[in-house]
C-alpha cells in the first residue's frame, strides 16, 4: 500500500509538466503572431512599375530575408528525437524604396515572419526538418525543408559538426516565384544548458517575375553568416539566433519543445 501511495503523484506531476509545456508553446505562437502583425500590411503587386535593376535589388532582399535559418544547433536529434516550435525572424532589407515601388501601400524596412517549425531526428545522423510561415496582412506565403547530416555527432570533449542541404518555396504572390536552395555547415559545442553554435553557407536564389513582360528571371547567389545559441529548460527550448544573408541582417527566437 504505501508503494502504491507513492506513485500516485507521479501522474498529475507528468500531466502538469506536459500541460505547461504546451500552455508555453500557445502562448510563443500568439506573442510571435502578434509581433509580426503589423510589419508588412500590404501586398507585392506592381512589379511592372520595376526595372531589371530594381528587380534584381528587390530579388536580393526577398531571397536573403525569405531563406531557410537553422535555428538550431548541430547536434543530431537523433532516433527519437524531435524539436517542434514557434518563432518570429525580423529581416532589415536594404532595398526598402524598391520595395515600396513593388507594393500598393506603405511598407517597413524591416520584415518579421513568424514561422512554425518541426525536425525529426533519423537514423545514423540525420536529421530533417520542415517551416511553414504565413506573414499577416499580406499575400506572402513561403514553406521549405532541410535535411542535416551529423558528420562528428559531438560529445563531452568534441563539438557536433553537421552539414545541412535547405530550400524554401514563396507562394501567394501572382507576380512573383521565389526559389532558393542553401548549402551550410555549422558547429555546435553543448554547454550545460546552452549549446552555442556558428555556421557559413551559400544561398542559391531564383526569381521569376510571372507575368511581367518587360522583366526577365534572376539567378544569384548569396553568402550567409550565422551564429545562435539554444537554452534547454527540460523539455522546454529557447534558441536566439543572428544570420547575414547577402545584405540582409536577421535576428530570430524562437519558442519549442525538444525531446
């Protein structure tokens, strides 16, 4: 009897836990949704008011503020694991008067989207991840994926080095398709808690301007630079991130659950 009066608590201890831990995760989401609100506001729908230079300005900035971030660390999730979360990334574009030229209304140099993001650790290294993200009051709409590979997993004494392979797909606009593809390789050295981490990549960029006879595609690349830090709370994660892509500056959090 007292062995059975033990483990009675157990069981509302784990449902409060796990009660929280998504009472935090709703909470993340609506916060990101309502910072993201009012920085955009208004639709990309003159690109024929654009010249080719401008289109290829305004190409740039997309593709670096609309690219994948990794928002994580280099560390394998492993069989098991999964890292499912929320986050807001504010993108300062360079090219801010192009893009008001592009768009039927007043529009913000500095661009938040809030993503939903999920990963999936798979066998021998691997891992694969997938973000959808919906900007409010506008008609821009992106998704993508990656798939990571743990060359050195990490340890106690080694830090985890993974190779990442990236894209994302821009939807909701009529006058304009975004494409890109990333290749990056990141570090990673758990800390207790925190696992700060850095990478360098490569960002391949292609964008068609659909329907608009006096511009044509561009295809580009772009150089990206990023460095973030994930803080575990038990099965609760916060992860801060910094990236430049091409001339675009972003800073990211973002809210989970990694198990």
């Amino acid at each position: 009897m007292i062995g059975v009066f033990c483990l009675l608590p157990r069981v509302p201890i784990r449902r409060n836990r796990k009660e929280k831990m998504l009472r935090n995760l709703k909470i993340a989401l609506i916060v990101s949704l309502l910072a993201a609100g009012p920085a955009w506001g208004q639709d990309i729908d003159r690109l024929q008011q654009l010249n080719q230079a401008q289109f290829r300005l305004l190409s740039e900035d997309l593709g670096g503020a609309l690219s994948y971030y990794a928002q994580t660390s280099a560390e394998p999730l492993g069989v098991t694991g999964f890292d499912i979360g929320v986050g807001v990334t504010a993108a300062k574009l360079k090219n801010t008067a192009v893009l008001q030229q592009a768009s039927s209304g007043t529009v913000d140099s500095t661009l938040l989207v809030p993503t939903l993001r999920v990963h999936k650790g798979l066998p021998l290294g691997f891992d694969i991840g997938a973000i959808y993200a919906a900007i409010p009051d506008s008609n821009m709409r992106y998704y993508g994926g990656e798939l990571r590979y743990a060359i050195f997993q990490g340890g106690v004494a080694m830090a985890a080095v993974g190779l990442r392979g990236s894209f994302t797909k821009l939807s909701g606009v009529d006058q304009l398709g975004i494409d890109t593809r990333g290749l990056d390789l990141s570090i990673s050295k758990g800390l207790g808690f925190i696992t700060p981490y850095a990478g360098i990549g490569k960002v391949w960029v292609q964008s068609d301007p659909k329907g608009v006879a006096t511009l044509r595609s561009e295809d580009f690349s772009l150089n990206k630079v990023f460095v973030g830090i994930g803080m575990n709370f038990l099965a609760f994660n916060v992860n801060l991130e910094a990236d430049k892509t091409g001339d675009v500056t972003a800073f990211s959090v973002k809210f989970g659950a990694r198990f």
